[in-house]
C-alpha cells in the first residue's frame, strides 16, 4: 500500500457497516468503475464478516496501490484470531467450519483481480485483495 | 398505501392489489433485517397478501450472508402462502452473489417491479 491509509477497527455489526462504506468511498475516490467498486465492496464485506465470525475482533486496511503504470486500491483484512489450518482446503469451493456459507474465501478470490492470504494456527489471518483500475 | 409504523425507520412496504412491494432503500445491517422481517411477515397476514416483491434496486451491496437472511424471510412469507419475487437487482450485486457461490435456486427474480407483479400474476393463472 503507498500514501495514505484508512484503518478501520472491526468488532461489531457497526464497524462491518463503516469497512464496507469505506471500501466503497476509497474505490470511488479511486475511479474504479461501479462494477469492481461493487466487487471491491462485496470482498470487504465477506472478508471483515469472517474476522467477526472467526476471530472477533480485527482491523481492515484500505489504501491506493501501484506496480508500474498500474494503480487501484488494496484491502487488507487483518485478524489475530484462530487462523487457518488448512488454507488450500479453505479456498476449495463447499469448505467450511462455521455454518453452511464458508468463509466465501473462493468467491472473494473470484471477484478481486489479485488475492492473498496469510495464516496459521494460532497465529490469525491477514487477507490481501487489489483491485486495479482500469 | 404505506403503512405508517414501518415508515420510521423501517423498510417502507406497499400495498397494492393484494401484493405488497417492499422496496430496500437502505443497507441491510442485521437490525434492518431483523425488524423488515417481523414487519413483513405481520404485514403480509394482516392484510392478507396473496404476493411480496422485494425491490433490490436501491441496493448496491448485497454479501451472501444478507442475501441469506433475505431469502429466509421470503422461505417464511411463502410458508404464509404468498409469492415472493426479487426484482430489480444491480448487475454488480448478482455477479457478486453468483462468484460467492450462493444458491439461488430457489429464488425467483425479475428485472423490475413491474415485471415482477406479471410474473406473480403468471404464476397465479399456472395453478388455476
């Protein structure tokens, strides 16, 4: 992420509210075009759900990003909860240890133009979306 | 006809020919949806509706577990014995519920509102 970036702390209903809003606001301000605003927007959502669902309490982070000529914006979801055992089973489709919808990690990763993840047991999760403008 | 108590802070719902039309103009935290869903099902008994549509048009984020919790208040109106019918869902919103993976199946949909009350009345003239 370069220049500026927007914390948001995520712990309840509320703040889920505020990360989806800023999602949005930040993609716009971007210029990303009302489709992968609504992508980007949808990603966050999923993504800062997980972190109340799984570990409580997290933070997201949103700030513009660039590699060459490219920029677009990079949404990190930032948790210090339970982590993830098994990420490759986590990004097959029908996975899921809390309720029948998953963590939607295969659907997030679907709907951003590039996905990362980071976790292990014990020692959280960190999920990292961009998506670029276009 | 618009009923007053869902009128404050609630989602507004119509009554029009014995369908109601709930049109969702606001996000959809869990406290909307927990008061849409009780003043929905009172609704749709108390004045007897035989159809809901639901107008997701003023809706531009819809994650699955909202889309979810919506579908289950339409699986509890049909148990009254009305129709549901989504209509009005942004391009953004169904290619995101599509790549999440969600099951629609069950859900019937139009491209607006008025497509969405010929589609009731279609499937009225089906079970006669």
């Amino acid at each position: 992420m370069s220049g500026a970036v927007t914390r948001i702390p995520v712990a309840n209903e509320a703040q889920v509210a505020q990360a989806i809003l800023e999602a949005r606001l930040v993609g716009q301000r971007t210029g990303l075009d009302p489709a992968a605003v609504a992508r980007l927007s949808t990603a966050v959502s999923e993504l800062v759900r997980n972190i109340l669902k799984y570990a409580k309490r997290g933070e997201l982070r949103l700030g513009r990003c660039e590699r060459g000529r490219l920029y677009g914006v990079e949404a990190q979801a930032f948790d210090r909860g339970p982590g993830i055992a098994d990420i490759a089973a986590a990004l097959a489709d029908h996975y899921s240890t809390g309720g029948t919808l998953g963590l939607g990690l295969p659907g997030v990763k679907r709907m951003v133009d590039e996905f990362e993840i980071e976790s292990a047991p014990g020692q959280g999760t960190t999920v990292t979306v961009r998506m670029w403008k276009r | 006809m618009i009923d007053d108590a869902t009128r404050a802070h609630g989602i507004p719902l119509q009554l029009s020919r014995g369908r109601v039309i709930a049109s969702i103009q606001l996000e959809l935290t869990e406290p909307v949806l927990i008061r849409f869903r009780q003043d929905l099902l009172e609704f749709v008994r108390v004045h007897a509706a035989t159809g809901v549509v639901v107008d997701l048009n003023g809706v531009e984020i819809l994650d699955s577990e909202e889309f979810v919790a919506l579908t289950r208040t339409l699986a509890m109106v049909r148990l009254l014995g009305a129709e549901t019918v989504l209509a009005g869902m942004r391009p953004g919103v169904v290619a995101c519920l599509v790549e999440l993976g969600i099951d629609t199946d069950d859900t019937l949909a139009a491209l607006d509102v008025d497509a969405a009350i010929d589609l009731l009345h279609d499937l009225d003239e089906a079970r006669r």
